[in-house]
C-alpha cells in the first residue's frame, strides 16, 4: 500500500489555517498583512512541505465561511499571498498588491520576463461558475506594460470540454494554471533548481502565447502539459505525484466540508422551537431589511421648482 501524499499533518495544518483566518477576520487591512507574515514565516521555518501543504489544499472556500463575510475576503488574499510565495520559491521577485482595486493581485518579475497573477478559489457546494467568474479579460487589462498574465485556479473547477475562457486565455495572451501545475514548478525548483523553473514558467507563457484561439479544453491542457512533461525527463515524477495529490486534496476538502455541514445539521436538530424561529429570522434578515424600508421617506425633489 502506497504511503499518504497528504499526511494527517498536512490535514492539521489545513484546519489550523481555516480557524486562523476566522479568528482574524476584523481588520481587513492589518490581518491581511498578518496573513502574508504569518504565511511567509511557516513556510520560511518548514520550507518546501509546508508550501506544497497550501498548494494541494487551499483551492475551496471552506463552507464555515459565510458567504461574501470577511473571512471570505481575507481567504482570498491568503490564495493571493500563497501563489506569491509560490512564485518567490521558484526564484522569481514576487510581492501581493492591495493599492488598487483595478488591478491584478501579485505582481512578479524575474531576469528576463515579468507577469501579473490572480489566485481563484470556489466553494466546493458552488453549482454554476461563470467565465467571468476567471477574470480572462480583466487580467489582460491588467498587465499594464507586462507581457504575460495567469490565473491560479483548482484544477478540478476548471470546464473539462470547452469554454469561453480557453479561448479568452489563447487571444488575449493569459495563462491559466492550476494549483496543481504550480506544485510541480516548486518540486522542480527544490530537487533540479531555480533556474530550470523559472525558464519552464517562460514555456507555459510561450505556449499560450502560440496557441490558435479555441474553446476546447483538451487542446488548452494538451498544450500546456506537454510543454511541462518534455521540459525534463524529471518532471515526469513529480507529475504524477501531484496527480495523486489532488485526489487526495478534493478528498481532504470534501470531508472537511461535509463535516462542517453535519455539525450545522445537529445543531438545527437541537435548536428549540423559538430559537429555530430566531435563526430563521437572523438568516433572512428581516429585521435590518425591515429597519431599511423604515427609513425610506420622501427626499422632496418633487418640491424644488
């Protein structure tokens, strides 16, 4: 029987982010900066196993989150502040960006190329995802002078026969990627070096760069694939490492899901009637759209001649 990829550890640090992130969530400036500090010092501290830990199990919004809350929105600056360290340890200059909010989230540069980047994230429960949803053409606005942009999203949120956003991604010169492709660019930064990652990331942005526009999935990641397997007979072993990764990722993330929702369900099934009553109300929130309707009065342009 072969050996777990994603060890009970990794697990542990899994929970231990999703419950840091929660306790944060207040000051959405200063606990983003903490969040990039606190990221930047474990990985620093436990190196390569502690980056490939956040790349094979940050890719879903865990559902305690409530929707559109501030632990949402710090969530995604974590997402952000990891494919930063991503990029860092494959021996690029990479820094998040909070100045604008017309912009591409992280900004990298390396010798001899530069790039804007975006980290994607969905809820596992999520049913429909738009191709807005990716950010093709926002990211291609993006670039500002840059020649290359990418979105980092799960790979198993991705369509798997066509898309708008294949062919957005081909025109207009944006590379999407995986969290899972990204794990192989760090495995080869560690065991064959930085040099050799940082020009393989140059062949992805090139492949994009030559592909005919196309709405089929398979030519996308036909593409893509090979231009990383041919890189270096080497790869290959990380490949499939990260193939059985992100198995074993959806697994983790979909038990942590499911047990979020049956704790939420034993909790209903021991309210009392008068505080399911309550939490009814609070979850429609009907008392504050109630307050709204309350203030509304006449703002007397009807009176100004």
């Amino acid at each position: 029987m072969r050996n777990q990829i994603i060890t009970g550890e990794a697990t542990k640090r899994r929970i231990y982010w999703i419950d840091e992130i929660a306790q944060l969530s207040g000051n959405f400036g200063a606990d983003s900066s903490r969040v990039e500090e606190e990221l930047a010092d474990e990985i620093k501290k436990d190196g390569i196993d502690a980056l490939l830990d956040h790349l094979r199990l940050c890719s879903a919004i865990p559902e305690s989150y409530g929707h559109d809350s501030s632990e949402e929105k710090l969530y995604s600056k974590y997402t952000d502040a990891l494919i930063s360290e991503a990029y860092s340890f494959l021996g690029l200059d990479s820094r998040v960006l909070s100045e604008r909010a017309d912009a591409a989230d992280v900004e990298v540069a390396g010798a001899d190329y530069s790039f804007v980047a975006d980290a994607k994230v969905f809820r596992l429960s999520r049913t429909a995802k738009n191709q807005k949803d990716f950010k093709i053409a926002a990211m291609d606005t993006w670039k500002r002078g840059k020649p290359y942009a990418m979105v980092v999203c799960p790979l198993y949120q991705f369509p798997k026969r066509t898309s708008q956003i294949y062919q957005q991604a081909a025109a207009r010169n944006v590379c999407i990627f995986s969290y899972s492709h990204l794990a192989v660019l760090v495995q080869l930064a560690e065991h064959i070096g930085s040099a050799e990652s940082v020009a393989l990331l140059k062949d992805v942005f090139r492949t994009v760069e030559a592909l005919n526009p196309s709405k089929e999935a398979n030519a996308y990641w036909l593409a893509l694939n090979k231009t990383i397997l041919e890189f270096d007979s080497r790869v290959a072993g990380f490949w499939k490492t990260e193939k059985v990764a992100t198995l074993e990722g959806i697994n983790v993330s979909k038990e942590l899901a499911l047990n979020h929702f049956d704790n939420e369900r034993a909790s209903i099934l021991n309210l009392s009637r008068e505080e399911a009553i309550k939490r009814l109300i609070d979850m429609n929130k009907i008392d504050s759209r109630a307050a709204q309707i309350e203030r509304i009065s006449d703002n007397r342009i009807m009176t100004l001649e």
